[in-house]
C-alpha cells in the first residue's frame, strides 16, 4: 500500500521494565507461546542474555531472526 504509514505503539516504561521486539523469523509462524514464556522466566541481568536465548531456542528457522530487548535503568520517578 503506497503512503502507508508505520503502526505506532506508545507505552510507559519504569526502571526495571523490559521491552522486546521479535521479528516474526524469531516464531516461524509457530505462535508465540514460547517467547513469552522464555520472558517471563528470565532472571539473568542482561537484556543480551534474553535477546540470544530468543534467537537460538529450538523453533526451525526458514526466515532471518532478529530479537531486541531493552532494559529500562535509572530511578522510580
């Protein structure tokens, strides 16, 4: 679709939040069941640690696979 713009998301983030973007090479078109419970059992520190366990999980991969994860720091306002 020409002129088409991109779809906006805004969302309020604290210190201590985390924000994950998966490409849809990241699920193969599998569901997502998976990816949300690999975040909500993640204890690690590092939003690195997170992002590599998404992209090398166990899901066949037809398409290239891109995971970004934010860690929000700095103080509760």
């Amino acid at each position: 679709q020409q002129g088409a713009g991109p779809d906006v998301s805004r969302f309020r983030l604290r210190p201590g939040d985390l924000a994950v973007l998966v490409s849809d090479g990241v699920t193969d078109g599998t569901g997502d069941d998976w990816v949300r419970e690999q975040i909500r059992s993640f204890r690690g520190d590092s939003p690195k640690d997170l992002a590599g366990a998404l992209l090398c999980h166990d899901q066949p991969a037809s398409d290239d696979r891109t995971a970004i994860v934010l860690l929000m720091e700095g103080k509760q306002v």
